[in-house]
C-alpha cells in the first residue's frame, strides 16, 4: 500500500549499513536509502583504519584497557569487550570480501598487515590501507552490495520521518516504514517495511567547523527521538585536534596516524607543547589534544597551530600518506618540507539512540547501528579506530538478529503523505538564516570549552529556533535543506540539554563552571515525551 516495500529498510549506506545488509539473509528484501551516492558518507572518507587485535605482541585485555581508559570512566566495560573480541573476526571478513589493507615484510620473510598506532592506544593495532581507508573500505562493500540481487539502493533519497503504530492509528509502538522525500522527482513518498535500520551516521554537522561530509546532519537520532526512542550521552561531541586550516580546504580531516608515526605539534613559533599538557604528549587521547590545542589558540590569539612530520624521510611520507600529501600539494603545502596548519574540529558523536547489542532501540523493530546509535563503547571519549569497528560489529549483530525474528504481516495501508495544506516558500532566507545562526553558536557556546552561562544562551537560542522551523515545517513543502535544518535543531537542543545536566568535567565535556571529576559516575539518559 506505499511506494515500496521491503522486509528490511535501511536508512544510511555507511560501512555500518552495507555491513548489516551484506549479512542478511539473501531471501529478504532490502531497501538502503542514500541521501547522495551510495558510497558519500563518513566512511568514505574515513582516513586511520580500524582498531583489532591481530598482532602476536598485542592483546584482547590492551584493547580493552586502552578503550576503557580513553572512555573517562563512562564505558559500559562489557560492550568493549564485545566489541573487543569480535574485531579479528570483522577484519577477517573484510579482507575475504577483498579489502586490500596495507602489508610489509615481516622478519621471517612472509608478508603480514602494516599496523599502525594512533593516540589512546599502547600497541600498533590499527590495520588501514594508506590514508584511505574509508574508501577502500566503502568501495568493496559498494561492490559487494551491488551484486546481491536482494538489495536495491535508493539513491537521493532522504528519509522524513518514521511511520510508527501510533502515527497510523493502531496499537502498540512498532515501526512500519518512513516517509522519505525523493530528491529526483521532488516528492514525498511512504516506503514499508517490517523492520528498519537507522545507519545515518553522526551530527558534526550541528557545528559551525566540521570534518564530516554534509550527510551528518544527526538524520536517525533526531527520527528515533521523534518516534519515542531515548537518547544516551549526548553531550560528548569529539573534537578531532587535526582538520587542515586553510581557506579551500572545508572540512579536510588531517589522519591521526600522522602523530603515531611521530608528527609534532608546533605553535606558531616553532615550539612544541603537548608535553604541558600530557606525558603522552602527541599521542594523548583527542580530547586532550584537541583542549590542548583550543587553549593555546586562545592564549595566543592564533588562528591554528601546526603538525610537522617533515623531519620523517619524504619517501615514507608519500607512501604512508598520499591523499593527504596530494591533497596538501594542491594548495600549496608540502608536507614533507614544512609543517601542516591544522585547527580542532566537530568530528565525531559519542552519544546517540540508545540501542543494545543486537542494535535494537525503545520502539518495536526499530534498529540503530553505527555512530547514530549509543551503545556504552565510547563512553566520555572514543578511542581513535574505534568507529569503523563499531559500525562492523553491531552491524553484524543487528542483521543476525533480525534473521531470527518472524517477519511481522502488515495487513494495513500506509496513508500518502499530505500536502494538501502547504505551499512552496518563497522565503527560504529562513532555513538559510537559521541553519548559519544554528552552526555559530553551537561552536561557540557548546564546543569544546564550556560554561553554564554559554550552555542556558544556547538553550534559549535552540527554542526559539524550535519554534520558527516548526511553524515553517507545517505551512510550505519540504526540502533536503529543512529537513537537515529540523533534525539538527533536535540533535542540538539534545546536546544542550546533556550538558547542562553533566556537572563535572570528563572526557569530552568540559566545563569552566565544573573542573573537577564527579566520583559518581554514570550515563546522560534523555527520555522522549512519548516514550513506550
């Protein structure tokens, strides 16, 4: 009774999407809704690896120990090691699918995977193919996706909302599909479905400077809460300490695996300071570089710092690093013969739908996977290749779930979406305004210093945001821009809301008003108003 239907939608094409769809039954049918290309998003352009144990030298229990303590306490320390003990196996199947990772001769003269090290870990152990490891990983799973007969890829497609029991009429809170809005034919259309996937990825697109692709406008968590889903953490925004600062560089991700093979980070003047800051110096945890990093900004009144490695050989840094040479080559920058500018920068969410082990959120059939869920791995602070590992693992748990489960009969019909009382704008300077004075203060009185004075302005400035995009969103047809503009609204008042409610200083949130650790130690849950 809908334009489509399938026994399994998926809403996000990510390595957390394509992983569960891949590993699914070939009997079902499945749908995967892209808001661009199905390979745009976040893991394309991941650049590090991922994190797993497959060295001899290395351990389950480091892993656990290093994530556990870059985590500031908040880590559900069962999930890491669920997830820990699952990543030689996730790799495993990566490379069977024929994801070429970087390799090198080992002693004995066989060939074995070039791991490398990045900050918060204590061993190399993150397996990656040069400084692309996103794309390639992305790309074999494209391909693999586009040769199961059973999954038909949407593309410019953008999810509106979720179609709950409740929205339709009917008993209980079990999802029933989405209404997503197709970008080529400029409509809105009702897709079924007895089960579906969130697999949207992040919201770093909420702040003003971001190394996220445009597709991280925080789209499931903002659906989930909508539809009576809690939300875990919210408040703990990753900062990555290393974007490229440059005027046509927007949102270029500078790899962390540039500091674990020994790049520095310089002031303006040539000296280095993360030794003030960290013994670890470089390879302290992101949240501590990226603090480090916005404090001496300040201090001095600069516009970025700087991330040397050229005292490396310029051979080894071409080979390790060839997008990011390229791509600094491009404007003028060589890596191997002068320092990087670099600037801190929205890059990842630790929070999300709150889900268990097998991804399954508050409403019936609902799943999360990847950065859009909360599942308790990255607690105060992720673990730099710790997010590709979680989209693969919670990936393969929810699909296997989903197999279990008797395919629910949908006997009802799907209402189209209404459009009878809207028009088309002619005043889309609103969304435009709106979306600009969204990203500006959210960096500046939500970003990574904050104080209580700040947090109550942004709260102040979200609602009344809240409010214009409501009354917006009820009287003109909708957009990809409004609906990206809505959801971020949502994203953004619930981080607010979790960290005015975090009265301490730990991980990722840190708050001038509150320096110090609170010896409690426990989640930030937020409840919907129509929660069960």
């Amino acid at each position: 009774m809908s334009d489509q239907f399938f026994d399994v939608l998926i809403i996000g094409s990510g390595a957390a999407g394509m992983t569960l769809a891949l590993n699914l039954p070939e009997t079902l049918s499945i749908g995967m809704i892209c808001k661009d290309t199905s390979s745009e998003g976040s893991t394309y352009y991941a650049q590090g690896g991922v994190a797993a144990v497959i060295d001899e030298y290395d351990s389950i229990d480091s892993h656990i120990n290093d994530t556990l303590d870059a985590g500031g306490g908040l880590c559900h320390e069962d999930i890491v090691r669920f997830t820990v003990e699952r990543a030689p196996e996730a790799i495993k199947w990566l490379v069977d699918l024929g994801v070429q990772f970087d390799t090198r001769s080992a002693s004995d003269g066989s060939t074995e995977f070039h791991l490398t090290r990045e900050g918060g870990h204590s061993h190399r152990r993150v397996i990656h193919a040069a400084d692309a490891t996103g794309r390639e990983i992305a790309l074999t799973l494209q391909a693999q996706v586009e040769a199961r007969q059973n999954i038909q890829t949407l593309e410019r497609y953008v999810a509106v909302d979720l179609i709950t029991a409740d929205r339709l009429g009917l008993a209980g809170k079990h999802v029933h599909g989405a209404y997503v809005l197709n970008l080529q034919e400029e409509r809105v259309v009702p897709v079924s479905a007895r089960f579906v996937v969130l697999a949207t990825g992040g919201a770093s697109k909420v702040y003003l400077y971001t190394s996220n692709p445009d597709t991280a406008s925080g789209d499931g968590i903002a659906m989930a809460w909508r539809a009576g889903c809690r939300a875990g953490n919210m408040e703990f925004n990753q900062f990555h300490p290393t974007c490229l600062y440059h005027p046509d560089a927007r949102s270029f991700l500078i790899s962390e695996a540039l500091r674990g093979e020994g790049a520095r980070l310089l002031l303006p003047d040539g000296t280095r300071f993360m030794h003030e800051f960290d013994h670890r110096g470089e390879l302290a945890p992101r949240d501590i570089v990226a603090r480090a990093i916005d404090h001496e900004m300040k201090r001095l009144g600069c516009d970025c710092v700087f991330l040397d490695i050229s005292h490396l050989p310029a051979e080894r840094i071409k080979q390790h690093f060839p997008t990011i040479h390229e791509r600094c080559l491009s404007l003028g920058i060589d890596m191997t013969q002068s320092p990087i500018p670099i600037v801190p920068a929205a890059h990842y969410t630790c929070g999300g739908i709150i889900t268990d082990t097998n991804g399954m959120t508050d409403v019936p059939n609902l799943y999360a996977v990847g950065e859009s869920s909360f599942t308790g791995l990255h607690g105060a602070n992720r673990m730099a290749s710790n997010s590709l590992l979680e989209c693969l693992v919670f990936a393969k748990s929810a699909a296997h779930h989903i197999a279990t489960q008797p395919l629910p009969e949908l006997t009802f019909s799907i209402p189209p979406w209404d459009e009878s009382q809207v028009t088309n704008s002619d005043e889309d300077v609103i969304i435009s305004h709106n979306w600009n004075e969204l990203r500006h203060f959210m960096w500046d009185y939500v970003g990574i210093v904050r104080t209580d004075k700040r947090l109550q302005r942004a709260r102040r400035r979200v609602r009344l945001l809240a409010q214009e995009v409501s009354e917006y969103y009820s009287n003109y047809r909708i957009s990809k821009d409004l609906i990206e503009l809505r959801n971020l609204i949502v994203v953004a008042d619930l981080i607010i809301q979790s960290a005015i409610q975090r009265r301490e200083s730990r991980g990722l949130h840190y708050s001038l008003d509150y320096p110090a650790i609170n010896p409690n130690v426990s989640d930030t849950i937020l409840v919907p108003p129509n929660y069960r």
